[in-house]
C-alpha cells in the first residue's frame, strides 16, 4: 500500500526553536522565497534576538525556489541588516543554487553591518555560525 505524504502548504509557520548558541528557523517544504516571506522572515529574526538575546540565526529550508528581482534583494539586504545588531546569519538551502543576486543580497547586508552566507547543509551552516564571532 502506497502512502503519501501531504506536504504543507508554503504559507505554513516556520518551525522557530533556541538551542541555547543559536536560533533556527526550519521553514516548511515548499518555502518559497519573495519579498513578503523575506520581509516576514527579517521580522520573526529581530523579534527572537530580541526574545532569546542571541544575534545567531541559521535559517534551513529544503530545495526553496525564489521569486525575487535584484530590488527585492536589495531591500531583503536592508531589512537582515535592521533585524539586529550584529546580526550572523546562516541561510542552510538544501539543494538551491546561489547567483549573482545572492551574491548581492549578501553584500547589501554586509555593507549595513549583517554576516550572512548561504551553506547547502546543516552541519556546515552551523559550523560556520558556531565558530565566526559576532
């Protein structure tokens, strides 16, 4: 007997857990990333560094596509560096490709005071977080 398995729909809540090092967001499969679930997402960082007092954030999502124009990038950059304070964020996409639009998201972010870089996987996101000072 053959069992499928429902997927959540994408506008389904971000699994949000703090290990005590880091904050991690675990979107649900068929996270999609566009300006609004960008600026939603800036908006839940700034509210849980200020919740848990920690500036860490690894944000995992499986296989995410991406609606988003160099503009939307450029403000998404804008809105991680204002979430908090010496933001460090690792964005762990599992089997997504980065671009010169990432590239310059990161940059845009860096320029205003955020670290941000993509990893394809957990252990090397949070490697990366974990040993990087804030």
């Amino acid at each position: 007997m053959d069992r499928k398995v429902k997927k959540q729909p994408a506008t389904a809540e971000p699994i949000v857990e703090f290990n005590g090092e880091f904050i991690h967001i675990k979107h649900r499969p068929g996270f999609e990333i566009t300006s609004k679930s960008m600026e939603t997402l800036w908006t839940m960082v700034g509210e849980r560094c200020i919740e848990h007092e920690c500036t860490k954030v690894l944000v995992q999502a499986v296989s995410p596509t991406r609606s988003l124009d160099t503009m939307d990038a450029f403000d998404s950059g804008i809105q991680a560096s204002k979430a908090s304070r010496k933001l460090k964020v690792a964005l762990c996409f599992e089997n997504y490709q980065t671009d010169e639009t990432s590239d310059f998201f990161k940059t845009v972010a860096r320029n205003r005071g955020a670290w941000i870089e993509f990893f394809p996987d957990f252990d090397s996101a949070s490697a990366w977080l974990l040993n990087t000072p804030a």
